[in-house]
C-alpha cells in the first residue's frame, strides 16, 4: 500500500515538472509565431472603420419641450336663461363663425314683442294727430311732448326685446370644431352653464419655456422645428411672442411661436420636443462622439498613419448629438479612427474597413 502511494506521488510530481519546463517554451513559440504574422504582410492589422475629417457648419441647437394650444379656445354658453329649444350642431365637427350651434325658447319675448310693435304704431297714430293739433295750437306743448315720450320709451323697449331675443339663439363666435355637448333639448339653462367647448385648432400655438440665459439671443422670429408623437416627420413654427418676465420660481422664459395648422393633422395638448437653431458656425472640424478618448487633462483619439492607428491629443469645443467640434490638434484631411478604440494601442498596425478606404 505504501509503495503503491509512494509511486503515484512521484508520477505526480514528475508530470509538474514536465509542465513548468514545456509549457512556457510552447507560450513563447506561440507569441513569437504571431508577432511574425503581424509584421508580415499586415495580416494581423486589426480592421477598424475610419472618418476623413473635413471642415463643415456646426449648429448651435436650442433643445426644449412644448405643448400645443388651440388659438382659441372656450365654453359656449348662454347669457340668458331660459329651455333648450333646438340643437343646430354635431359633435366634432367643425363650425363658421356665426354659426347658429343652440336655440332657447324665446315664445315669451316674441309675443311681449309683438305687444310692444302693436303699442308702437298706436303710439304713432296719436303722435301724428297731437302734431296736427299742436300746429292749430289745439293742445299744449306740454301733451305733445308726452306722446313724443311715449313714442321713445316703446322704442327703446323694442330695441331691448330684440336684444334679449337675439341671445336666445347662440352662435359660434370663432371658427373651429365644437367638441362633445353637455346639453340636451329641454334642458333649461342657466347664464354661464356651459354647452359645449368650441376649439379654434388652425392655427396653434406652441408653448414652451427656455433658460433666462436665451433671452439675449433675439429669439422673437425665430424657426421652431418640432416633433410630436404619431409622425416621423418635423413641423415648423415661427416664435411670435415672448413673456416679458422671467419666471422667478423656474428661471425660465416663456415663448409662443404659431403653427399653420391647415390640414388640422395636429391636436391641442400634444407634447412637442422641439429645436431652435441659436447660431451657425463655419468651417468646423467635426468627429464622431465615439471616437473621442477623455481624459482627466483633455481628450484623445486615434488618427490613421501609414498603416497604423496614432494617439494624439485634442481640445474639443461644442458638441452635437452625434459629433464633437475639435479645435485644437486636427487638420482638415485627417482619417479618424471610429471603431476599435478599446483594442487599440499607439503604434498598432490598422486596416481601414468601409466605403472609400
């Protein structure tokens, strides 16, 4: 049994040995056969895409967040109370200013009207006789100007009744869509009780806020290009008015800018994000964001040279949601390398990959 032990030990033992004195020859062999790959032929170049930097326009962008608003907007209802007679409107659809939307019963003012037109041509009748009269000195003047009197005060009662009889018929007092009604015939309003919500959604104004650092960069007139959820495409505004306050709380500045709206595709109370193009600059060299290695004194990144990737050290400026404007350290002309970055090390052999390389 001892011997049986004594003899798988040193079988142990002597395959350890084997290893510590083979394997590290065997790594060598290896690395040696693949630093020869590498300098040979440029098989070993680890392909990466590149970018040939040129000078182009660099946007200053204004990012915010609005909400549409409807132009116009309110709740139609009476200034008289009195019972649904009539509903000349449906849901949803769109009105003309002037548009006759409710009629209330006004059987009441038509007939003290009718009284009041009756009383009226009485009066009338009696004032052509007391004028015949007051010419023959017939009657005082005192009498004539009493019928003179009664003649205006049933004038003005009959412009009154027209009035009131006139707000029995509720009309829209701005084009737009009427929206769902809360009334039905019958129903007996009261003054202010609301009918129905008329929207004036062509055009509509955007409403948005942006730091009171802005309000120097004359944004009034500005273009507003926005996107709203539902269409991959972008509208454009134009800001019209500028709140002439700073909000205290917020340190915002309040701005509206008006959208046509024709084809009333949008709503009001749809979110916005939204961009405005503050200044333009010319001639900046511009590189993918990914491309840029920062670091605690600056930022770094890879340039292509004769078949190897470079590291050089840069100043960046402005950035954009893709690209990083750099003012210092690169030339027009330049091959950037964009893909890699992580792998690569100054001096390592390279294959530009992609169209144009």
């Amino acid at each position: 049994m001892k011997k049986s032990l004594k003899r798988s030990l040193s079988a142990g033992l002597l395959l350890i040995l084997i290893a510590v004195l083979v394997l590290p020859r065997l790594a060598w062999f290896s690395s040696k056969d693949s630093s020869n790959a590498v300098v040979q032929g440029g098989g070993g170049a680890l392909p990466v895409s590149a970018v040939i930097v040129q000078p182009d326009t660099m946007d200053n962008v204004l990012k915010a967040a609005g909400t549409l608003v409807a132009s116009e907007e309110l709740f139609v209802s009476t200034e008289i109370s009195g019972m649904v007679r009539s509903i000349h409107f449906d849901e949803g659809t769109r009105v003309k200013q002037g548009d006759l939307l409710v009629s209330i019963d006004d059987a009441e003012l038509q007939a003290q009207r009718d009284k009041a037109i009756h009383q009226k041509e009485l009066i009338s009748q009696t004032l052509e006789r007391q004028r015949v009269l007051l010419e023959k000195e017939a009657i005082s003047r005192e009498a004539f100007d009493k019928v003179q009197t009664d003649m205006l005060v049933i004038e003005s009662e009959l412009t009154l009744l027209n009035t009131r009889i006139s707000k029995m018929q509720i009309r829209a007092p701005f084009d737009g869509v009427i929206g769902f009604r809360g009334v039905s015939p019958g129903t007996y309003l009261q003054p202010g009780q609301p009918i129905a919500r008329l929207v004036k959604a062509s055009p509509l104004r955007l409403e948005f806020s942006v730091p009171e650092r802005y309000q120097s960069d004359r944004l009034q007139g500005r273009q507003v290009v926005f996107n709203v959820a539902g269409y991959s495409e972008d509208f454009y505004a134009e800001v019209y008015a500028i709140e002439p306050s700073v909000d205290e709380r917020t340190r915002s500045l309040m701005l509206r800018a008006l959208y046509p709206n024709k084809d009333y595709r949008l709503l009001p109370g749809m979110f916005a994000d939204l961009r405005i193009i503050i200044s333009r600059d010319l001639d900046v060299l511009q590189v993918p964001s990914e491309a840029i290695i920062p670091q605690m004194d600056g930022d770094q990144l890879y340039v292509y040279l004769g078949g190897k990737a470079e590291l050089i050290n840069v100043r960046t400026g402005r950035r954009s949601e893709k690209t990083v404007a750099v003012t210092e350290g690169l030339a027009a002309g330049d091959t950037v390398i964009t893909s890699g970055i992580l792998q690569l090390r100054s001096g390592m052999p390279v294959s530009l990959q992609g169209a144009g390389f």
